[in-house]
C-alpha cells in the first residue's frame, strides 16, 4: 500500500470506512495497515498508547478476512 492511500484510509469517516469494506473495495487488514502505519508515524511525537498491540489487530482483521470468506462460500 502506497502512502497515499494510506493517507486517504485513515483521513476517512467511519461510514464511509466500513461502507468500503462492506463493498471490498477496502480490506480489514488494509485499513489495519493503514492506521498502524500512521499510529507508528505519530506516536514518537504523541506519546499515546501505554501499549500498542498492532500484531493482535492485524490477526484479528485477517481473521475477519476469513470469516468473510467463508460466508460468501
């Protein structure tokens, strides 16, 4: 995923954002590595999160991924 489209991902609203998915034209996990990437961008400067736990949430997109999958099957 390029730069700007991950830009474009975590500049958009929640609708819009799951209205994405819902149609495919948007992964969980491209979202996930979308805000992961901005998180570990920001965080040296804002000093946020006491934990970050980005490998949890990308096995947790991927596992709606197959989920997905699978009802479509």
């Amino acid at each position: 995923m390029d730069a700007q489209t991950a830009s474009q991902i975590v500049r958009m609203g929640a609708v819009p954002l799951v209205a994405k998915m819902r149609s495919r034209e948007l992964s969980p996990v491209e979202v996930v590595l979308a805000f992961s990437h901005r998180t570990e961008e920001l965080e040296p400067v804002l000093h946020s999160f006491s934990l970050l736990t980005l490998d949890a949430a990308l096995d947790e997109a991927r596992g709606g991924e197959l989920v997905d999958q699978l009802a479509i099957d």
